[in-house]
C-alpha cells in the first residue's frame, strides 16, 4: 500500500481568503450608511426648503415692522408657515358662514367675466376640490388592466363610471369606467382612458400601496397583492 502524501497546498482553501478584504468591508459600511442617511437627509433638505419657500411668500405680505426679525436679532424659521396655516385656517372658517360665502360668490362672479381668467381659475378650482375634496372624489381603488398588450399588466387607479356624455357615446357605456395608468417613477403622470369595468381587476391594496408599487417600480411590494377575483375562487377554509 502506498502511504497517502501531504495535501496539495494549492488545494487547501486559506482562511485568509474567506475574510472579505479591507475595501470589500469599507465598501459596504459606505452604502450601508448611504441607505441610512440618505432618505433621512433628503427628506430634512425637501422639508427645509418647503419651510423657507412658504416663509418668504408670507413675508413678503407682511409690513417689515410686523416681522420677528424687526424685535429679535435672528429670524424664526418658520414663522411664515405658521402664519399662512392660521390664515388659511381663518378663511376657511369665514367662508363657512353666510357672509364669508356671500363674499366669496361675489369675487367669483368677478372672476367669472374675465374670459381668460375665468378658465384657469375654474380649472384649478376642480383640480383643488378633487385632491382635497372630503367627499370622496378621488382615487379609491387600486386595479389591473392588460396593457400596453394582453397578457401584460400594469397598474391602474380607479376613478368612476364614464359620466352619462360620454357612455351614452360608447359602447356598452353603462359599465365603461375611467382608470388613470399612472407612469414610473412619477405617479402624477400617465394615460386616463375608459374601458369596460370587465376588463379591470381590483387588488386588495390601498391608493398609497399601489402608489408607493409604482414609484419603486415594483421594488416596495404591500402586505398582499391578489386580484379579489381570484380570492373568491379560493376555498372557503
């Protein structure tokens, strides 16, 4: 019997070359910081500049005399955004009385006999009533339509029914529904387009979820995306 000989030192795997390099973890403490304080600072950055940009519009509607700095020998950030808050705050609760409403009819009927003024004002006034609108005008749903060809799908927010003009011109109008197929990584734009209510799947998600699923493009996932026709095809347990 031949007596086995040493290993071939080129065979054995060093323990050295396990252990990840200086740069190698350097590297990574780098991007894992990265991830931690990025977001965080973005966020303080967007807030800071909201801050200023809303306390410089307010300013500016103020006498010099009335501001913190004309007493104090610093300024007060955000002294501005607390004013417009307080103010908006107030005009809201004007106009919610007799008076205020009469008023605020009366500058609208002056807005309303200047032609190019009269449009822009209405259209931001919709634009406004829908976004803020506590009577549920907005986006509530959140579904999936094959696009841009079957068998692919994308996300879509439900809006509502086609009003009685425009299905009384369609097909099958009575179960056309609008749907707003927003884009990636901007949710704010997209296409808008009619479609029989058939043809759309609804998720059990909310409007933020799917938002969040189509800014990240598909990297965020909620708790549980599956069309509700497919939960009621499941087994009752």
């Amino acid at each position: 019997m031949n007596a086995a000989g040493p290993p071939d030192p080129r065979l054995v795997i060093q323990p050295d070359l396990l252990r990840p390099s200086a740069g190698t973890r350097l590297r990574r403490y780098f991007l894992t910081g990265l991830v931690i304080a990025g977001p965080v600072a973005i966020t303080l950055w967007v807030t800071w500049w909201f801050i200023g940009l809303i306390d410089g519009m307010v300013k500016a509607l103020i006498p010099p005399s009335y501001l913190p700095e004309a007493y104090l020998p610093y300024s007060i950030p955000g002294f501005g955004l607390v004013i417009g808050l307080i103010g908006l705050t107030l005009l809201g609760f004007l106009t919610a009385n007799l008076v205020g409403r009469t008023l605020l009819d009366a500058g609208e009927a002056i807005l309303n006999r200047m032609p190019v003024v009269r449009s822009l004002y209405k259209g931001v006034k919709q634009v406004f009533e829908t976004i803020f609108s506590q009577s549920g005008t907005s986006f509530r749903k959140v579904g999936m339509v094959q696009f841009p060809q079957p068998g692919m799908w994308s996300i879509v927010f439900i809006a509502q029914e086609a009003a009685p003009e425009i299905a009384g011109a369609l097909p099958d109008g009575d179960e056309q529904i609008g749907v707003f197929l927003p884009c990636t990584p901007n949710p704010t734009t997209g296409f808008f387009f009619y479609l029989p209510r058939k043809e759309v799947v609804e998720l059990s998600i909310s409007v933020e979820d799917g938002a969040k699923l189509v800014m990240s493009a598909g990297l965020i996932q909620p708790g549980e995306v599956q069309p509700k026709a497919a939960q009621a095809d499941e087994p009752q347990k």
